[in-house]
C-alpha cells in the first residue's frame, strides 16, 4: 500500500479503475468546481490512464485513488500545476457522496499532505473552494490551511454566480 491510514489509503490508478473513473468524472454534482461542461467518454479516460503512471516532474500532476478499509475505491485526490523550482502544487478532492462524512476525505488529504512534505519536498500548496462547500473549507481548515482571498464571482451556476475561497498551506 502507498500511504495507508486508519480507515483509509491512497493508491496509484490501475486500468481496472475505469469504471470508477467514469462514475466519479461523470458525476454532474461536482463538475462546477471543475470547470467540467461536458461528459467523459470511457476512451479518453481509458487514454488517461495509460499516461497516469508517469512521473509527477513530466506531468506535473498526480492523481491518487482513496480507498476505504474494504478496499473499494471511494474518490480521488489530486496534485496539479506542480512546480519544483517553486516546490509548490494544487490539490483538489473529491470523495463519492455515499462515501462523505466519514473521515476519508480527512485522512486522505493528510496523507497526501505528509508525502508533499517529506517527499516532494513542497514548500506549499494550496486550493481553491467554493464559497458555499462549508465541508471542503472545514476540512482545509481543519488541515491547517490559511484562507489567502476570495475570488468575487468567480463561478456562474445555475442559481447565479458564486464566490470562490483560496487556501494555501506553507509548510
């Protein structure tokens, strides 16, 4: 196992995760936060995955699965735009809505924050939150990032145009 926790852990993609992949990336409930507008077809993430073993210094990202203690595959957690001149990375989550609220997303984002430190050798990272996710900003709070600004406006929803929160996290 990569990086194992109490009731979680994170492991790299295998071709077996397209399903998972699929489901997760097609999930319209969350495609706001990513600037998501059209639906994944099985043959591009089949492309994905294909490239998601290479390093993290060609790519400059690194997406890794989280995984309950049954070994089901439960959300994913990222690292994105890494620069290593300035040691710093983005990270985004996301944890399957049956799955939420039970500390996962937790451990996940500390386990990922611990090998960013000790072997990355970042210097910070940080995320951006939509204003109304209170759960995504307890949980970067609770992990001690800083909020560092808002973005006024910065998504347009259905409902309207929503305000984006920056974190960051120095080490």
């Amino acid at each position: 196992m990569f990086l194992k926790a109490d009731q979680t852990y994170l492991r790299a993609l295998e071709p077996s995760d397209l399903d998972f992949l699929y489901a997760l990336e097609n999930d319209t409930s969350v495609w706001h936060v990513g600037n998501t507008l059209t639906p994944y077809s099985k043959f591009v993430l089949e492309a994905y995955l294909e490239n998601a073993a290479l390093d993290i210094y060609t790519v400059k990202q690194l997406r890794l699965v989280i995984c309950n203690s049954n070994h089901e595959a439960i959300g994913a957690i990222d690292l994105f735009d890494f620069d290593p001149l300035h040691r710093r990375a983005g990270v985004g989550i996301v944890v399957m809505a049956e799955h939420r609220g039970n500390g996962h997303a937790r451990e996940a984002l500390q386990l990922l924050l611990g090998y960013c430190q000790g072997k990355l050798q970042l210097h910070q990272v940080y995320c951006s939150v939509t204003a109304t996710n209170l759960p995504s900003i307890h949980l970067f709070t609770q992990a001690g990032f800083q909020q560092v600004g808002v973005r006024k406006e910065w998504l347009h929803t259905l409902d309207g145009w929503e305000d984006v929160v920056e974190f960051q996290k120095v080490f």
